[in-house]
C-alpha cells in the first residue's frame, strides 16, 4: 500500500477531507491559542520600537508558526525582514553565512565581512525605505562569541539609535549562554523579551477541535477524557498533541474505531515508545 493509500484510507475511515493535525501548516490557518496571540500582540508592538527582542520557549509550542505570522503581518513597506536560520558556529562561518543573506559579496577578512554586513543595515532604511529586521531562528546554538558579534552589529554612534531591528529566537538553551557575563552588554539592550508558553489544557481541547473542523470531522471525535490525556501526555506542546492525536487516528482505524475515548487514548499513550508512562497521569 502506498503512502497516498494509507492517507485515502484514513480520511475515508472518518470521512476527513484533509489529514487533521499535519506539521505542515499555513501561518493564515495557525490555531489562535491565548500564549501565541499574546506573543504575536507584543512582537506588533515591538516591531513599531525597534531595536532587540528575545523570543524563547521549548521545542514544539509554536514559535517558528507564530513568527512566520508575525512576519506576514508586518507591512512590507514599512519593514524588510532578512530571515537568517543556517547558524554556523564560528564567527567567520556566521559572518560568512550572513552577507550571504543579505546578498553580499564575499571577504576574505571577517573585518571586511562585519564592516561590509554593518554598513548594508545601517544604510539600507535611507538607500531602500523599509527599517530592515534581522530575524535569527534557532539561536540556541549561537556562541557567546557570536551573540556578542551580533550585540557590536548593532552599535552606530553610540546607540545614538536604531537603525535595524535585530530579533533572536530559539529554546530555552539560549539562556544560559546570554547569562555569561561578557553578554550582559546585549542583554541590557533587549527591549523585548517573552518565553512562549505551552497551551493550557483549554487551549489543547480548542486546538484539536479546530483541527478537525478544519478537516469536516465531528469535533467531538476526541472525548473530553481523550482530550485531557492528550494534554497530560503532550504537556500542552502543540507538536507533541498532534504526535499524540495521529497516533490515535491511526490506531483507531486499523482496529476499526470510529470514536476515540479516554481508555484508548490512554492505551496509544501507554503503548507509545516516547510517551510511556505518561498516560493517566
């Protein structure tokens, strides 16, 4: 059987007309949950003062969604986002790798690269219109050495003033290294900082609602008891509750399920390798 097979088969199990819970997801179609609508409110605002901001949370709770909306909210001649996500971990590679980004030519010097990178985004808002953002993703995995790159980036005449925005996103590993001491010159410039939580056990009950109506399934193809061992077993991580929810979709159709309860719910969790010894608590 084909992979479009098994998905044929499964939506036509419950009468799908799309595969619910899938990680590929539109920014316009992202679940409104109270913790990402507050991050995308403040990250507006932000946006309207410039300078630096700090958004961290763990793996899986939505971040990367919630920025890519942020970034279609934003007017486009108003601010130039550069979306910079390959990290090397070397000062020369990151320099190397960020002129690239911006589309300029390469250096044999990472003096030459930083100063060639530095004038770009200090003129770009007067040569082009647009106040230009630098958007980092995943910079968990940034060195403190890079981090302080990135703060001496920033700099022009004397924080006289803005004039690129620099936003830096990554999981919580990313704090410890901005707590060593030679960063707290770039934390002291952070005018923006929120740690996405995980959704409350409501905000599960409505995502997987949304999911399946957005898939024409009854909403209530979960129990309510299913629902709170889903939120149990996922911690309220997006990614994990839709791990936990095609897991069960699968299930229930190679055994012929059209409902999914609090007890088989509880069994795909217990049965599960990554979530065993979660389910019922």
């Amino acid at each position: 059987m084909t992979t479009g097979q098994r998905k044929r088969r499964l939506r036509a199990h419950f009468g799908f007309s799309k595969i619910p819970f899938s990680k590929y997801a539109w920014a316009k179609h992202m679940f409104d949950s109270s913790s990402q609508r507050e991050l995308l409110d403040g990250l507006l605002l932000w946006s309207d003062l410039g300078g630096i901001a700090l958004v961290t949370g763990p793996s899986g709770v939505g971040k990367s969604i919630t920025l890519r909306k942020f970034v279609q909210s934003l007017d486009d001649s108003r601010i130039r986002v550069f979306d910079f996500s390959y990290l090397p971990t070397t000062i020369m590679g990151f320099l190397r790798s960020l002129n690239r980004t911006l589309g300029l030519a390469m250096r044999h010097h990472a003096a030459d690269l930083f100063d060639q990178a530095q004038k770009f985004l200090m003129s770009y808002k007067k040569e082009q219109g647009p106040h230009p953002l630098l958007l980092i993703d995943d910079a968990e995995g940034l060195s403190a050495n890079v981090l302080d790159l990135l703060r001496r980036l920033t700099c022009y005449e004397l924080d006289a003033e803005d004039r690129f925005s620099l936003l830096l996103t990554g999981t919580d590993q990313i704090l410890p290294t901005l707590h060593h001491p030679s960063l707290t010159p770039l934390c002291s410039r952070i005018s923006y900082a929120h740690t996405l939580r995980p959704f409350a056990f409501e905000d599960t009950k409505n995502y997987i609602r949304y999911h399946l109506e957005r898939a024409d399934a009854d909403a209530k193809l979960f129990s309510e008891t299913a629902v709170r061992h889903t939120f149990q077993a996922s911690i309220g991580t997006p990614r994990n509750i839709n791990q936990l929810a095609t897991q069960a979709l699968i299930d229930a159709t190679v055994f012929g399920r059209d409902k999914i309860d609090g007890d088989f719910m509880a069994k795909c969790i217990a049965e599960h390798p990554l979530y065993q010894g979660h389910a019922g608590k």
